[in-house]
C-alpha cells in the first residue's frame, strides 16, 4: 500500500523487518522480491508519483569536474526514481567485464559473469524481456533487414533487447504494489539520515522528512540503500554522527570511483559501400521497431592485446551531412565518388568499355554516410567521486558535488576501437570510416579534460561505482554480498556497487543484483 | 562481369600514342588506369593528397601490378582487391584527411 509521509505520526518510530531507501528499479525490485516471503517492508520513496519542483530540488547539486547534466534532472526523486526517463537499453555485462584485468585499475568483481547468470534471467522478467538469450540467432529471427555485418578482424557485433514502453518501477506495479499487506511505500518521505548505534556496527534507525516539515523515524532489522550512484554516497557522508567520515568510509572510500558511461556522438563517419542493402541493426532507431539494437564492439582478444576498455559504437544515418551545405563539397563528397569510382572497379570495367560504346554514363549510386557514436566503459578512477557540498538542501541535508574525471585510457579506448572497426569495414567491403577523434593520449594521463573534437562528451544518465563492491574492506565499501563493510544490517543496492561499469546499461545488471541481494537476506539475514 | 580482352577496353588513342619503347607495359596500364579513374576529381584529390604527404615510387608501384595486368584486365582487378583486403588485414593503412584507406587504394589514387 502507499502512505504519505503526513500521514505518518510526527516523530513516531516504525519498526519493520527491512527499510528500503530509495523506490527505484533496485528498492521495488527487493521489496517484491522479499514480499513473497511475507516480510514487512517499508519503501521510503523521497518523492512522490510525479515529477515535484520542491521534492525534484532536493537533488540538486554542484558540478565541478568534467560538465555533466544538472544533477536535479539527473537523479529523478520519485517513484520509480531513473526508470521514469530510461530508454529499456538491456544488455548484461560480458564475462570479461567482471575480469581482474592489468589494465585496467581496480577491476575485478568478487564473481563471474555466470554467477549472475540466473539473476539475468530473473530480471528479465521483471524488465519485461524476452528470454535471457542475445545470440542473433534467437533476437534477429524473421528481421531480415536487421542482418549482422560481415565484420572481419577483431571487432563483433552484440545486441542490446528492449521493451517497449520501458518498464517504469513501481507504476507498472502500482496494482500490485497497492493490494500488498507487507509493503508500505512511504512517498515524500526522504532519509536525511541513517543512524548508527554508539559502536558504529549497527543501523539503528533512519531519520526521514518530507519537504514540508514533517519528521518520523523507521527502526527495522536491516536497511537496503538504494537511492542511485550520487544520492547513495551523499546520504552515507552527511551520516556522520558517529563515524565522523561517513558510514562505511574508515577508507576514504565512498563516493569515490565515480564512473558513466561516457557517450561520444557524432565522432567519425562511416561511407557505406552499398547504400541499398545496408542493414537497420546498428541504427539507434531500430529499439523502436525491432525492440532490438546491435553495436560494435571490441572483442575480446582486442581489449586483451591494445589494453582498452570494452565500448560500442553505433551507426545513424548522419544528421551533419544533410544539415551543412558546405559538407556536400567537402571530403564527404569526395569519398562518395571515391567510392563510386574505385570501390565497385568490377562493374566500372564493364562500364567504362559499354561508356565508349553507347556515349552514356551510368548514373553514380547512392551513398549512406553514417554518424558514428561511442558508448563505452569508463576506467575505475577514486579521484572522480561524489562530495558533499558546501550548500544544504532544504531538509538541512549537504547537497552532492559530484567531481567526474576521465583518464586517458578513456580516450584511447575510442581510438582505438575506431581505427579497428575502420580496418574491419575495409577488409570486409563494406565501407570506409573517416576518423574524427584527436589521438594519442597517453594512459597515463590523470585528468583528462575531453576538449576538442571530444567536445560534447556526455553521459548516459548512469552512476556507478560510489559504494564499489570489493571482498577486501579496503578496496571496497560493500563486500560481496553488498553489505556496508564493518556494519551489520546495511546493505547496498544499485549500480553504485558495480567496481567496473562495462559499455552496457547498467539497469538490467542492477536488477540482477538487487534480486540477488533478496535472495541473500531472505537465506542467510531474515532467518 | 565482362571478359572482354583487354585491347578491347582502351581506346586506341591511348593505346597508340602513350605507349614508350622503353616500358610499353607500364606505360599501357598507366594509360588503362587514366581511362578508368583518372577522369575522377575525387580520386585525384585523394592521390594528390597522398603524394604531398608520402614519398611514392609511381614507376615502382606500376611495376609491381604487371603480373596481373599481362593477364588481363579481371586478373588485375582480383589482384587489387586482395592487395586491399590484405592492407586492412594487415593494417596497412593511409590517412587522408582522416579517411582509413588500404595502402594500395592510395597507391592507385596517387599514381594518375
């Protein structure tokens, strides 16, 4: 059922078995989970149904390193929370995503990718997928025009699934939600503090307030955090009561390993040999359609032997061609009649002895010039991280400063898979690839400020890393099982834990785990 | 495809007044060549692109296609389009103005 916060006694205690903070993908997640075993759970959800100036405000913060989305718009306070504004982009992480890899600092998961594996499929339910299947053989079935490319070298195809319209958490529950004898939903009720006992070891209670005054306490056996990657590190800082650092920051820890998934669009063009057959796959569009998208990707022998992060690119027909006059004359021209000219040379020997005979000259084919935009993995980096602010929300809480910085692996990671993806469509016939990307970053730049022809980097609206999940207290703010390290009864739940970020959208793997989690408090916590 | 015979494909302008006593073969495939792509402004824009910014032995490169073209014109084409394939594989790549091309695709522009 769903309470308002007014509606709770002012300055009363609630006691349930498990307080979740935060009713988002992971928090409605567990709750539903958990509610099969008849628990009862509280949902402190800080906004309400709807998107609310004074509630959307209290997410409001600074911005000082690389420029990001305003955080009011990026960490949606309502039910529901981020699903209200996702696209449904589903793909889980490769195997080598959860690899200790030497090059890359500070990855490695405390398990592998089939571990999750029967999570993955059990979030596939819940997200409204098909089955928990990304050959192309079972997504591209009876979708000819969706064909793979015939890609050669060391770059592949791999495909994202969607449902649409994108499943919105807890309102395509609501039904279910509403009937529930177990789960109470709490809107406009935000955590302004979680409260440790005097040895710092255990969560007594959590503090919550709704914008207009109102204050009430929630006691329960075990607390679930779960608010996104910049709202769970500042709830977890401003505690700091009795661990004056922080819950669970002994190690300078949380908030830091701030990654995105860094988006560069527009960046490198791909001429398409022949316009007429060019398969839809690896145009965005194609969710909206054939609920399934493919990118292009670094195999895996190429991330191993170039040392880059895993990424994709995908390939619209491009906006730029057809919008800037002056490009027609350009070498976008030049390279359509280069195309023309040299790259059918079989037909052209035939043509150019039928032109000597008939006077007439075959009209050039169309081109497709395609935009190419990069999705992909950030490098784990602790000097990128949410702070708290010197500001206050209106709760009394300190705002978030959120600090995100890339390295220069970031960098080569596009590089390089670019001139590979372009090596792969000359080999393969297929096309040419114009790059458009300054090269030659060093990895061991620190601070990399993306200027340039990087201009525009953005994100996707995913914050990961915040609370990283490590077995070693010291390298981790969860451990395994997503529990606050040195804290009894507080766990973590979203994408705030993943210790690496892959290239694909972080939604599906946070179910995953949040269904993971349920199953370990229901086992081995609310025995 | 067509098979035809090679004379049948140059003109007999080309084939008559280009042709040096010296090097008659590379002079005939240099004219081919020019007959074929040569009356492209793209292609010569690439190839003046890339012998500003390549040392490029024209007589060289010919040469090294002659194999092929003495036996004839489909011979030629499949040779070129192996040596591109194998330059991408191999990562034999020009950059023209940012342009991935295979070596030998650059070699080809350069050389009218």
């Amino acid at each position: 059922m769903f309470v308002e916060a007014r509606e709770v006694e002012s300055n009363k205690e609630l006691s349930v078995d498990v307080c979740i903070i935060g009713g988002g993908a992971a928090g409605i997640t567990i709750a539903l989970e958990l509610e099969k075993e008849g628990r009862n759970i509280a949902v402190l959800e800080g906004g309400g149904l709807d998107v609310e100036g004074e509630s959307q405000n209290l997410s409001h913060g600074d911005i000082t390193g690389v420029p990001y989305f305003p955080l009011i718009a990026a960490c949606q306070r309502r039910l529901g929370g981020n699903t209200n504004m996702w696209g449904s982009w589903c793909r889980p992480f490769d195997e080598i995503d959860f690899e200790k890899r030497d090059w890359v600092p500070y990855s490695g998961w405390p398990f592998d990718r089939k571990h999750l594996d029967p999570y993955y499929s059990r979030a596939h339910k819940r997200l409204k997928l098909r089955d928990f299947n990304y050959e192309e053989s079972y997504l591209l079935e009876g979708k000819s025009e969706l064909r793979v490319l015939p890609l050669k070298g060391e770059v592949k195809t791999k495909l994202w699934q969607f449902h649409k319209p994108p499943v919105r958490f807890g309102h395509d529950q609501k039904e279910e939600l509403t009937k529930s004898s177990s789960i109470k939903i709490y809107l406009h009720s935000n955590v302004t503090e979680i409260e440790a006992d005097e040895t710092g070891e255990n969560i007594s209670r959590v503090h919550v307030a709704s914008v207009g005054g109102h204050k009430y306490f929630v006691k329960a056996k075990v607390f679930v955090l779960a608010t996104g990657g910049i709202q769970n590190p500042r709830i977890l800082l401003a505690s700091n009561k009795v661990q004056k650092q922080g819950l669970g920051n002994q190690q300078d820890l949380v908030g830091r390993f701030f990654m995105e998934h860094p988006h560069i669009h527009r960046r490198g063009l791909v001429m398409a040999t022949d316009a007429q057959t060019y398969p839809a796959l690896y145009n965005t569009d194609s969710q909206y359609n054939h609920q399934v998208v493919g990118g292009i990707c670094p195999s895996e022998e190429l991330q191993r032997r170039e040392k880059i992060l895993n990424a994709s690119i995908t390939l619209n027909p491009t906006i730029r061609y057809s919008a800037h006059a002056e490009m027609s004359e350009g070498l976008v021209d030049t390279m359509s009649g280069y195309l023309s000219d040299l790259a059918d040379l079989p037909g052209k020997l035939y043509e150019k002895a039928k032109l000597k005979i008939t006077g007439k000259r075959t009209p050039r084919a169309p081109r497709l010039v395609l935009d190419v935009s990069t999705r992909q993995e950030q490098t784990p980096n602790p000097d990128s991280r949410v702070l708290l602010s010197t500001e206050k929300d209106a709760l009394g809480v300190p705002r978030a400063n959120l600090q995100w910085k890339l390295v220069g692996l970031d960098a080569r990671t596009a590089t390089t898979l670019h001139r590979n993806v372009a090596k792969s469509f000359g080999a393969a016939g297929i096309g040419r690839f114009k790059l458009e990307l300054e090269e030659n970053y060093p990895d061991d730049l620190s601070n990399w400020d993306p200027k340039g022809s990087y201009e525009g980097i953005e994100g996707g609206w995913h914050h990961m890393g915040t609370t990283r999940m490590h077995e070693d207290p010291k390298q981790g703010v969860v451990d395994g099982e997503c529990k606050v390290h040195g804290i009894n009864n507080l766990y973590v739940a979203g994408s705030s834990v993943f210790p690496t970020s892959s290239f694909a959208n972080p939604t599906l793997t946070l179910v995953a785990l949040a269904i993971r989690l349920s199953d370990h408090l229901q086992k081995a916590v609310l025995v | 495809m067509c098979a035809a015979p090679l004379g049948s494909l140059i003109p007999t302008t080309f084939s008559s007044t280009l042709i040096q006593p010296n090097a008659p073969q590379v002079v005939e495939l240099e004219s081919m060549l020019q007959v074929l792509l040569g009356e492209s402004e793209e292609v010569r824009h690439l190839g003046a692109i890339y012998r500003n910014e390549n040392s490029f032995d024209k007589q060289r490169f010919l040469r090294s296609l002659l194999p092929a073209f003495k036996v004839g014109p489909e011979s030629l084409l499949e040779e070129l389009l192996e040596r591109m394939t194998r330059d991408f594989e191999r990562d034999n790549l020009a950059v023209i103005e940012g342009w991935v091309l295979s070596k030998t695709e650059a070699e080809l522009c350069a050389s009218l």
